[in-house]
C-alpha cells in the first residue's frame, strides 16, 4: 500500500467509499426488516378480535420507512440517480473544451 501512485490512491479511496457506502445500504436493510417484523408481530399479538389487522396503520411504518429504504438504495446503486456517475470530469473537460477555443487563452 505504501508505494501508491497518487491515482491508485484515489482510486482506492473511492472504492473504499463505495464499499462502506454498500455495507451501509444493506445494514439499513436488515434493521428495516427486523423493525418491521418486531412491529407488525407486535401488532398482531396485541389486536383485538374482531378488529381488522390489515389496515394502514398496521403497515404505515413500513411503507414510509420503505420510501426512504428506495431512496438509499437509489443513492448507492442507482446509475448517477441525479446527476450522473461522472458528471463533474465530463463538465470539467466540457469547460476546458470550450476554453481551449476561446480568444482569451
């Protein structure tokens, strides 16, 4: 590790990032699935008979908590979600590109 080039090294550190960013997104997962299952078994021991188990409420903390388990997901698979995977090189090398023509150079 000690005789990296400065670009291995950044290459490594995002590869570090997204492999920590990954790690997070399934640990999320697995707290979501075990709350849930906790919550909604919890409401089913606790329901009253004649009382309906499927409604909303019963489910609502999952359906919301899953809004923000798609977005997660989005942000650590999703192909560049907003605004790309390589976004700032191509603007980088678009703006030099223009640059390079212009009268100022």
């Amino acid at each position: 590790m000690e005789n990296l080039t400065e670009i291995e090294r950044q290459k490594f550190g995002r590869a570090k990032k997204r492999v920590k960013s990954i790690s997070g997104f399934y640990k999320h997962f697995l707290v979501y699935i075990l709350v849930n299952l906790f919550l909604i078994t919890l409401s089913y021991i606790n329901h009253d008979p004649g009382e309906k188990f499927f409604t909303f409420s019963t489910f609502s903390t999952a359906f919301f908590w899953g809004f923000g388990l798609v977005f997660h997901a989005l942000g650590v698979f999703g192909p560049g979600f907003f605004l790309g995977n390589d976004w700032e090189e191509k603007k980088i090398k678009e703006i030099m590109e223009k640059e390079k023509g212009s009268k100022w150079e």
